[in-house]
C-alpha cells in the first residue's frame, strides 16, 4: 500500500489523542484527562481527542501529523502470544483493539508520523513491536510501591534527559522487542524506549503530562511537536 502523508501542517500540528474507554450506564464513553492537549498545546500544537474506531483509522492517519498514545489499564496479554496475568485490571478491549490496528497502520503506512506513548502507551508499543511485559510488579520487583502515584529518578542515555519523574504503574515492558531501551530507574524498571530507525516512535513510562520537572515532562511533548514541523 502507498505510504500516506498527512496534510501540509498549519502553523499549529494537529495532534491526536486517544482516550480511554468505559462502560457508563451501558453505554461506551471516552475519558482523557485534559492535560495531554494542554501539554501539546504549550509545545505548540493542536491536541485533539479521537474515539477509538477502528474504521476511522485511514482518516486519522490522512488528518493528523502526530500521535499520543495515552494511559490507561492493563492490556490483555492473549493476542500477543503470553496469558494475562490474573491480578491485571483488562483495557477495555475496544480500546486495546484500536490502539493495536492504529499502531500496526503507523508501522506499515505512514512510519515518520511522530508518536508518543505514555504508560500504557508506551507497553501497547512495546507489545506492537514483538516485546512483552513484566504485568504485575508487586511479584517481582521490591521496589514497586516506588511507582505508584510517586516521584523517583530516571536515568537517561543516547540524548534524552535523566531527572524526577511523576509514575503510577504496576506493569512494566520486561522486553522491548526491536525497540530500544533509552531508560531505566534505579531498579532496573526500563521507563523508556525508542525506535531509532523512525523519526520520532517514543514510549515513556511515567506521566510527563504530570510530571513536574519540565525536561522531564515539557520536553516530550515539545519534541513531539517539533518532530511534526519537521
């Protein structure tokens, strides 16, 4: 299939935000907290939210000139080859469906648009990308209580910055596939990984849009951007 480009960029990016979805009285409702679209706003960009529907994915890939993958619950294991483990609290499997076909078509049809993961984000990348995941912590790592809704350090290489950051996880990408490990805290959890192969395919593990430090926070979302003008 012929690589798609989105449209010449307005002086703002257009980008899209995928929420999480829920079941409120029977019916399916998007929620994201609003400080993903304010963050891109302040890099320069046009944040806008995208329900979760698969059909729409060839005009969102048409649209938009970069993505952000949000946080969320746990993904199902199954379809990725290894069983869920029992203490995980499921995706919803609409969302998990989505956010796999959409990965999967950013690969295969329009691999420069830029991409930013964020805690599930960043494990929906990782999974996409042949990896696996280390899916309940408190059975395997000590110093998990250290990443929830807490602060710790990150150290940082290949040019992205170390400092404190804001996580509330108790999974973690355990193997990043063909992607690369460019930060661990000082446990080993891996926080984030690339693709150096791609213009901008990053995953962080922690909250930037709630971190406070802004190199640590700020910073992504302006690399995202940028990455877009580009």
């Amino acid at each position: 299939m012929e690589q798609m480009t989105a449209p010449k960029s307005p002086s703002r990016p257009l980008i899209a935000i995928t929420p999480d979805l829920l079941e409120r009285n029977g019916h399916e409702t998007i929620r994201v907290t609003s400080a993903y679209a304010r963050r891109v706003g302040d890099a320069g960009g046009l944040g806008v939210v995208v329900p979760p529907i698969v059909a729409t994915i060839p005009d969102l890939l048409a649209r938009f000139d970069g993505f952000v993958f949000t946080g969320g619950d746990d993904p199902k294991t199954e379809p990725f080859g290894e069983p869920t483990h029992p203490k995980t609290t499921p995706v919803h499997p609409v969302r998990q469906l989505f956010e796999t076909e959409l990965l999967a078509a950013l690969k295969t049809e329009a691999p420069e648009r830029p991409v930013l993961g964020v805690c599930l984000g960043m494990q929906m990348m990782a999974l996409a990308c042949g990896g696996s995941l280390d899916q309940y912590m408190p059975d395997t790592t000590p110093t998990h209580a250290e990443h929830w809704e807490s602060n710790h350090m990150v150290v940082s290489e290949h040019g992205y910055p170390s400092g404190e950051v804001r996580s509330k996880h108790h999974q973690a990408v355990r193997d990043p596939g063909s992607m690369r490990v460019v930060a661990r805290a000082h446990d080993g959890v891996i926080e984030a990984i690339d693709d150096p192969s791609r213009a901008f395919f990053v995953g962080v593990q922690w909250h930037p849009e709630r971190t406070g430090d802004p190199v640590m926070g700020q910073w992504y979302f302006d690399r995202l951007v940028e990455s877009c003008r580009r």
